[in-house]
C-alpha cells in the first residue's frame, strides 16, 4: 500500500518524467547539418542555418581537446551575422590565430556553428532547460533526470 504522503511525490515526479521526455524527444528532432541538403552535379545546396540550428562539431572528438584549434567550416557553409544584441567574444587563452578569427565570424549568431562549442560560444550553444552539456561531442547532451528512486524497503509483517 502506498502511503499518502509518497502520492504527490509519485504525481510530481511522474509530470516532470513526462515533460522531460517531451524536451528530449525535441532536443533530438533537431536536424543535422545537411539534412534536407542534395547534391547536384557534384555542388551541394545546402540550406542557409536558422537561429536555433545546431550543427555537429567538425573538428574532430573529443571537443574539449580540439576547440581551441577548430577552424574548419564546409566550403559552401553559410555564416549568419551577429544577432543585434550579441556581445562580443573573448579569446580564451592558448587559441590558436586562426581559430580565433573564425570564431570572431561565427560568434552570437544564434546558431551553434561547426566550429563551436558550448565553452568557446556558450551564448549560440548552451543546452538550455534540462539538458546537460556533452564535452566530447560539445553539444547539449541528453536530458537530466531525476534522482532515480530506490525502492522502499518493505519489513516482512
């Protein structure tokens, strides 16, 4: 029998496994780069990013190694400018020149650029409500949850 104390613990926690699973199933519904892309004669048409794209990491795993020297964007990859608002970066110590001036490009923007990680641009790719941020792919990871629950322990009557 379950006590009445535990039955909105039980409610509350049943609503927020509920709504957790619904902002994952969002996170993960994000397109990759490329997707709805085609090639043509050997010229990809990719489309131009939207603010709230996130794009896999191109400079190789694990990010947290790599990120101070990622400056690698696709040939035909589209830079969005800087949001009206947007402060402006910081280098972080030991990047390297050219790294910098590609984050300098790509920076608050509102897109999460191949070249990006949530340290070197937190603004364009910090996971946001209940996801964790991953550092070897350098994006939002999966969504956190909650503690799970140990089993209550029942004395034989």
């Amino acid at each position: 029998m379950i006590k009445r104390a535990a039955i909105p613990l039980i409610i509350v926690l049943g609503v927020g496994l509920t709504a957790g699973l619904a902002y994952f199933g969002q996170i993960n519904s994000i397109s990759p780069a490329g997707h709805g892309s085609s090639t043509t004669g050997g010229v990809s048409n990719q489309p131009a990013p939207k603010v709230g794209d996130f794009f896999p990491y191109a400079c190789g795993q694990p990010a947290i190694f790599s990120q101070l020297l990622c400056d690698k964007l696709s040939p035909n990859y589209v830079v969005l400018p800087p949001l009206p608002n947007s402060p402006r970066p910081v280098r972080p110590g030991n990047m390297s020149d050219s790294a910098w001036t590609l984050l300098q490009k790509t920076y608050g923007n509102g897109v999460c650029d191949p070249n990006e990680t949530w340290w070197t641009s937190p603004l364009d790719c910090a996971a946001s409500g209940n996801a964790v941020q991953d550092p070897y792919t350098g994006r939002p990871g999966a969504a956190a949850a909650v503690c799970q629950l140990l089993p209550e322990h029942q004395v034989p009557a």
